[in-house]
C-alpha cells in the first residue's frame, strides 16, 4: 500500500505485463513424514537431462504441496446427490401418459418409502408397480428384465381382455376407467439374474401391500 500511494495515478494505471513461467511443477502431497524432496531432485537433476529430455525441462521442477486429506473430508461428502424418482421419458412413448412423476410411494403402512436412483420408460431390469390413480394406491408390483416401456404393451393388451386374473382387469370393474392406471418404477435391477429380481420384486409386493391386492394370485 505504502508503494502504492508513492505512484502516479497514470502510472498505476498501466497494465502489468504478465511473466511467463514455464518452470514445471512437481505436484505431491503434503506430508509430516515426507522426505527433502528439493534435495531429492537437485541430487538426481542429472536424469533430467538424458536423451534428450533438456529441450523440455529447462531447469529443477518446483515442488508444490497439495493439502492431504483431513478428518472433515473423509467425513463429509460435498457433492450434491442426485435426487431420485420415476417420471416419463419425455420422448413422448406410448408409456410416457401413464408414468406418474414422483420421488416417493406410500407402504402398506401408510408411511412413504423414497425411491433411489433415476428411472423412467426406458429403464431396463426394474421392479414396477401399477398404480390406480381413483385407489389412490399401488394395486400391482411385477418385475421385468426388458424395458418397462416393453413390459407394458402386454398389460395394455391386457385392457381389452376379459381375463379376471390379469392386473389390468382391476380398472375393468369398480367402475375405473383405463385412464386410472399409471406407472411407478420403484427401482432398477440390473443384470441377468432373475433370482435377484424376484427376490426384490417379493420386497416390494411385502413392502407395499399388494399381496392382497392384486398380487394375491402370484
């Protein structure tokens, strides 16, 4: 400050030049147990300088430290989690009218049971779940290995039959319409085993009453 206030307004003005440094940085770790590296790289400067690696390093690297990992780091996860939920695709699928957008389902219980991950229409290997909008409640859980976008052309089908034991017959009687059944993907399965699947798939039917629902048959 005090050079500052020696200098002309038009001199202080003037823009600085930067400096170039093209002076490389040997980057490491802070530690208390660390050895003299600067020591270390001046003793060995020699191996710089063979076959030909002087036309890149022109002098000793400079050693920078980097903070080293502290108790509140390996505590605390800075990084924003991605919120999950099931909702449509967007690209505008056959499947997308029918998925309802959500982050949560309600149990059998009446508490509500949040959803991890990101999944919609195409989200392939998932546990689903068939939700009638005038129960107000998941009526079905079923599971599939292909997209659920797939696994939806047969219970649509399903809506023109007459067949009583199929999910769908529900918005058939009670006076629902078919515009009462949506779409909850409850949670991605990935994968080729099957036995996995249905053990998830079993979870959720416990988990969300739908034993005696429509599930009652399986």
């Amino acid at each position: 400050m005090k050079e500052g206030f020696k200098m002309m307004q038009e001199e202080a003005l003037v823009r600085a030049e930067k400096k170039k440094d093209e002076r490389i940085n040997f980057v490491i770790t802070h530690s208390a147990y660390m050895p003299n590296v600067n020591r270390i790289l001046k003793r060995h400067s020699h191996y710089l300088r063979e076959e030909g690696l002087d036309r890149y390093i022109q002098e000793i690297p400079r050693v920078a430290l980097r903070r080293g990992k502290n108790l509140a780091d390996l505590v605390v996860n800075a990084k924003r989690k991605k919120e999950g939920g099931s909702r449509p695709c967007g690209k505008g699928c056959k499947l997308c009218k029918l998925m309802v957008e959500t982050k949560e389902v309600m149990d059998k219980n009446g508490g509500m049971r949040k959803i991890k991950g990101e999944m919609d229409c195409r989200t392939v290997g998932a546990i689903y779940s068939i939700w009638c909008k005038r129960c107000s409640k998941v009526i079905y859980v079923g599971k599939t290995q292909n997209r659920v976008m797939d696994r939806f052309i047969g219970h649509r089908a399903d809506l023109r039959g007459e067949d009583e034991s199929k999910p769908a017959y529900h918005f058939k009687e009670r006076g629902h319409v078919e515009d009462d059944m949506g779409v909850v993907v409850v949670e991605e399965v990935q994968g080729k085993d099957d036995l996995y699947r249905v053990t998830r798939e079993r979870y959720w039917m416990n988990c969300l009453g739908t034993l005696n629902e429509e599930n009652k048959r399986k």
